[in-house]
C-alpha cells in the first residue's frame, strides 16, 4: 500500500511513516530499526525511495535488518546507521564533530550519517578527550568560527564544557552510555552535562547521534535566513 495524495504519511499497516514532516520542517522522521523486523525495515525504504523526494535514513539496524537493507543499494552504510537520496548541500554553515573517544564511535556514526542525507557539510574529529587534553588543543584551529559543533562524550563528558570555555560555537552536546562502573550507563554525563560551569550547551539525549543531527538542523536553517 502507498501513500495516498490526502495524507502526509505513508500506512503500511504496521507502521504509518511521517512524509510530511520533511516539508514541514526540513527534517525527515528516521526509520527507528528496533522492534521491526527486516522485511519491514526494507518495505519501508523501498516505498520511501519510490514515493518520495526526501533523505532516508535507518539508525539502530542489526544485522540481520543490515543484511537484507544494503541490497537496496544504500548511499551510506556506516556502523547501525544506513541512508539514502541525500539532499543536496545547500547549507552555508557546516557541522563539526568531536568525540571523546573511540568508544563513541557508533553515536558519531549515526550523527554524522543523519547529518550528510540532510545535506550538511560534516568534519569529524575522533578520540580527542579532555584526560589528554592536548589532542583537543591541536584541532581548536581547524574549528570554523562559522561551525555548529556536536560534542560526543562518556565517562563523565567534561569535553562539551571544556570546548563551551574555549569557543563561541553553538554546542550540541550528546553523553553517551560509555564509562566505568560510576557512569550509570551515560546518567552519570547527563547530570554533568546539566551541571556545567559553561553556560549554553544544549543538552541531547544519552546516545541520540540523530537527534543532534536534528538539532544543528534547526540552528542552521536560522542561521541561512
């Protein structure tokens, strides 16, 4: 079943796939992978790819949903998160990266994913957490002033405050569930991140690399105005 011109979803019966939303707000809903199987996953995108103009994307993919989704010949695959049709670059403004650590890595996957369907310009800077803080000091230089930075970090996630003292960027920061036995799976950098001394960081969800993508979504569309 598609779409019929009267609605802005897309009813597949088990699921109802928001269309609208990308003409409403310039923000495709994700195809949310936990608790669907793969051949849902795939009937999704197809019908997406077939009925629409707008990115695609799949976060949270096992296995089994990657298997069978790479045969529709995604754009990007990296780590649970696959897209497709991307739009075409037409922000000013990019979106920096900077994690914390490799163990980050799946949150910066699904954030920086999100962020090229939607086209945006993204650079990525891995593993430069604050406990060897000279690695953040060295790429400080190569943050544009013009950038929309998305920090990513577990353990106690100093790295978003820190970065918030030494630039004028718009933070978007995401606690990850990585950490030792006091890090409560990522609660332990929530409650950091809301008890910084840096004032204005804008606080994401534990994990949630796409919905910071959608965050530096909103605040570029402000800044193109």
């Amino acid at each position: 079943m598609t779409d019929s011109p009267q609605k802005s979803y897309l009813d597949l019966n088990h699921s109802k796939f928001d269309t609208g939303r990308y003409d409403r707000i310039g923000i495709p809903e994700a195809v949310y992978a936990p608790g669907k199987t793969p051949t849902q996953c795939k009937e999704i995108v197809t019908n997406l790819l077939a009925t629409t103009q707008q990115p695609v994307i799949v976060t949270r993919a096992n296995e089994p949903q990657k298997e069978l989704l790479t045969k529709l010949s995604p754009t990007c695959v990296a780590g649970t998160t696959l897209t497709w049709a991307h739009s075409v670059c037409d922000y000013r403004q990019g979106v920096i990266i900077i994690s914390g650590g490799t163990a980050d890595q799946s949150v910066v996957e699904e954030c920086e994913l999100s962020l090229m369907a939607m086209g945006v310009e993204v650079k990525v800077f891995n593993d430069v957490g604050v406990a060897g803080i000279q690695r953040l000091i060295d790429v400080l230089p190569e943050i544009s002033n013009n950038s929309v930075v998305i920090a990513i970090a577990g353990m106690e996630a100093s790295l978003p405050t820190v970065l918030a003292g030494l630039i004028g960027n718009p933070i978007i920061a995401i606690p990850t569930s990585t950490g030792y036995g006091a890090s409560l799976e990522g609660v332990t950098a929530s409650l950091s991140i809301l008890s910084s001394c840096s004032p204005g960081i804008n606080l994401m969800g534990i994990d949630n690399g796409y919905g910071a993508a959608c965050a530096a979504i909103r605040i570029l569309g402000l800044s193109d105005e």
